[in-house]
C-alpha cells in the first residue's frame, strides 16, 4: 500500500474522529463537514488501494501471458528444429541408398588450383595429363575437418577433390574392391577474370554393382 494511501485513511480516521467530537459538542454543520470529508478521504483512499491493486494484477497477468508466449515460442521453434533434422536425416539416407545403387558418375574436379601437401602444383600435374591419351583415375577416401572427403588423382598424382556436394555419391566409387568399367578424363583451360590460363578437369566414371 501506498504511503498516500495510508495518509489519506489516517486523514480520514481523524476527521471521523473530530466529526463525532463536533456532534457531541452539537456543533452539527462542523460534525456534519467533517463527517463529508472523512468519507471523501476514505473514498479516495480506497479508489486508490483498489488502482494499486488492479495495477498489480495487471502487471502479474502481462508477466503471465510473455512466460505463456516465451514458452510456446521455445516449444514452436523446437519442434520445427526437431522437424528440420529428421527431414535433414530422411533426405541423407535416401542419397545413401541412391549412392549405393549409382552406376554411373560424372563431376568437375574442385580445389585444382591448390597446391598438393608435398609441394606439387596441380595445375602443373593437369598440363601434364592434358598430353597423355586417358590416364587412369583413381578416388581415395580421406577426412576433412571431420568428414569424408574424396580426393581424385591421375596415374596417382592428386590433382583435387570431389565436390563436396557429389562426395556421398562418389563415396562407393572410392570403396576398396570396387570394379570401375570405364573413366572419361576431360582436362582444358580457361581464361580468369585476371587474364590468367587456369587448367581445369571433368571425371566422368561407371562401376559394376
């Protein structure tokens, strides 16, 4: 309660107080101002405990319906998070199981531009095999920053990767013991937006299930 509160009550207490001292004293009209003025402090008083109350309430009900919101937003976004990865994990295993039964796999070989980890430069490594009539093309799994990655190489030199979007394809391509039927190597050059000559190479391969 409000100390405004309280002082007009006690205000009010006190007019009552010297409304009846006046009645006894039969001084009628100062009892009678008094006893007006008391129950005007008295109503305001408690006009303004019954505001502080409605304000309260109102302030506890809004606290309420943003805890009600806040959770049904978390549980909203949730759900759909959890919606999200089961579709995301659906959609994986269905390009597993098309992977596992892919004859056939074409791709333009990325990161040709890199340098191998023993220093050897792959587009050198390209400039070379663009002279040789069909190298042989071989693909080695190995982990990149905590995923399997496919690296592609001519007559055993590494000249890039598989793109990362074709790699869960490329993956039964790559497994011990696989029976690759034929390889189409393409390698040509184009011009940069630097006016440079950058070797690139497309891999087109088949397998026996």
């Amino acid at each position: 309660m409000k100390k405004s509160t309280i002082a007009l009550y006690v205000v009010a207490a006190l007019l009552l107080v010297g409304a009846v001292q006046f009645f006894v004293r039969t001084d009628i009209e100062t009892g009678a101002f008094s006893l007006v003025a008391a129950a005007v402090c008295g109503f305001l008083g408690y006009r303004g405990q019954a505001k502080q109350k409605a304000a309260k309430a109102q302030v506890e009900q809004e606290v309420a319906d943003q805890s009600r919101k806040a959770a049904v937003e978390s549980e909203t976004k949730a759900q759909a998070a959890a919606e999200s990865k089961r579709k995301a994990a659906e959609y994986a295993e269905a390009q597993v199981r098309k992977a596992e039964t892919l004859t056939a796999l074409s791709f333009k070989v990325a990161g040709v531009t890199y340098n191998n980890d023993d220093g050897t430069k792959r587009q050198a490594i390209l400039k070379r095999m663009a002279k040789k009539n069909s190298p042989r093309v071989t693909l080695e799994i190995f982990n990149y920053q905590g995923s399997p990655a496919v690296a592609v190489l001519l007559d055993n030199e590494r000249v890039g990767s598989v793109p990362a979007e074709r790699v869960v394809y490329a993956l039964p391509f790559a497994a011990d013991g696989v029976n690759i039927t034929s390889s189409n190597v393409e390698i040509g050059d184009f011009e940069n937006d630097n006016g440079k000559r950058i070797m690139y190479c497309e891999v087109s391969l088949t397998r026996k299930l």
